[in-house]
C-alpha cells in the first residue's frame, strides 16, 4: 500500500458546493487499473481522475478518467478539476498562455479565462442524425411529449452523448426517466424564458442521464456541453457564446460558459474550488 496526494474540486459551481465534484489522484505512478477502477467505485463520485506523467511530448501531464462503471477517453469536468489541482500543487505548463493535458482521445488544450479555466471542446468520434428506432427508445424512456422535441443528434466526443434539443427549460426539468428503459446516454437541453435568463444568467437549461456510466443523473457536465455548443452554435440554434446552467433537477447550480474564438473552436469553461486536500492510502 502507498500514500497518495488527493484533491476534491468542486467544478462548474455558480458558488461552493453546488457544482460537481471530482475526486484526483496526484502522481498516480504504480497504480494499476483495477486499483483505480475500485477507488472510482469508492467515492461513488460521476469520476475520478488519476494524474500521471506524460507519454506524448506535447502534453503537461497524463490524466485517466473513471467512472464508477468505466474509463473514459475524455470527460469535460474531470478535465477542468483535475488541471486545477495539477496547477494548485505546483505544475508548471510548458507553455505559458495554455496547458495541455493527454487523455485517451489524445491531447486536450486548456487556458486561463479570468479565474477558471476551459478546454477546447475536442471533435466529434460520432456525429449525426439519430436512427428512428433509438430516437423513439430514448424519448420514450425520458417521456419526452409530442411537441417537445426541437432536434436530436450524436455529439459523442468520448462518452457517448445522444443530444436531444427541446422546446424550452421546463421541459428539460419536467422530464422523469425510467432508468431502467435508457440505454443510451443522452443529454437534452432547452431555452430559458427571458425573465429566467434575466435572473439566473443563464441562457439554456442541460440535463445529463447516463446509466451506462453508473450515474443516472450527472450533476454538471463538460463533454455533453462541449457537444452540444459544437453542434447547436454550428447550426445557429445557439449564439457563439452563451451559458448553461445545470444541476437544478438535483439541487445544484452549476453554470458552464461557452465562447467561440476567431478561428471557430468553442471552449467551456468554468470555475475550480478545491474543497478537500489531503492524501489517500492505496
């Protein structure tokens, strides 16, 4: 057994404690995979992450990414965490206006924006139209209405997303998935009405379900968000830059802040909060 550094970063919080956490391994070295796989069961956490050095000479460190069910190739708000505490804890980018992190979908680009910071949402592995079997699965499952449903794509970018658009916020929060029916991981998103975008600064709601990953609900998520940006600001269903709130269905109050550069590559970004610092025995 060895001692290990570890981080929990609080990440996308529109304040402490309301966003969603991510547990991190510092200098993961020695740990093999299954150890790692049963410390993400262990926290019961949406993921936790192990930071290693890196194998490809661009990157400023190696992260893997599990869920309680599975690595990923890539995850948004594992992302954002784990560079936190990389930096927090002394990691220096060799780079100075960005770090780059190496993860299964290959390298992932990250910069400062103001106090946080936001990756370049990665390209799609799949993308396009969703067959007419899996749509009516999928809406059945999350009791999608008639009416509702605006749009619907793959935006999987490494966790496997199904993006539904609806017609508004209060569709997103109304719906009520049968857990046991959805075997997609899908994410649905919809507008907020002009006094809703007025009091929360937000400008979209975003629910994330995903069963397959050991979660049904995802507090906060990067990767579907980065998927949906990509998706609906490219089609002009959504402006260049906007806000996402998420998290309200489970109590949280997560905000996610997109941004289109001048070369058209979306970042999402958000704030960092370490809230637990300490070491776990391994």
């Amino acid at each position: 057994m060895a001692t290990y550094t570890f981080s929990q970063v609080d990440v996308f919080g529109s304040r402490s404690l309301v966003g969603n956490p991510v547990a991190v391994v510092h200098d993961a070295t020695g740990l093999d995979d299954e150890r790692m796989a049963e410390l993400a069961r262990w926290t019961n956490l949406s993921e936790t992450t192990f930071l290693l050095p890196p194998e490809d000479p661009g990157a400023d460190y190696r992260l893997r990414i599990f869920t309680p069910g599975e690595e990923l190739p890539f995850a948004g708000h594992p992302t954002l965490g784990s560079a936190h505490a990389w930096l927090e804890s002394g990691g220096a980018p060799a780079l100075t206006d960005r770090v780059v992190q190496e993860c299964g979908i290959g390298l992932v680009e990250l910069r400062g924006e103001g106090d946080a910071l936001a990756f370049r949402a990665p390209g799609f592995l799949r993308t396009g139209p969703v067959d007419e079997e899996t749509l009516g699965r999928v809406i059945g499952a999350l009791g999608v209405e008639p009416g509702q449903l605006v749009g619907a794509w793959w935006i999987d970018n490494g966790p496997g997303w199904l993006g539904l658009e609806l017609d508004s916020a209060a569709s997103v929060l109304s719906l009520r998935p049968d857990f046991g029916a959805l075997d997609v991981d899908t994410g649905v998103i919809g507008p907020l009405d002009a006094d809703e975008r007025a009091s929360t600064g937000a400008d979209v709601e975003v629910r994330a379900f995903c069963p397959g990953m050991g979660i049904n609900e995802d507090p906060v998520t990067g990767s579907l968000n980065a998927g949906f940006a990509v998706w609906l600001t490219d089609e002009g269903r959504l402006p260049p830059s906007y806000v996402a709130r998420q998290g309200t269905a489970l109590g949280r109050d997560g905000r996610v802040r997109i941004s289109t550069d001048d070369a058209g590559d979306v970042w999402v970004g958000g704030t960092s909060r370490t809230v637990v610092r300490g070491t776990v025995d391994l």
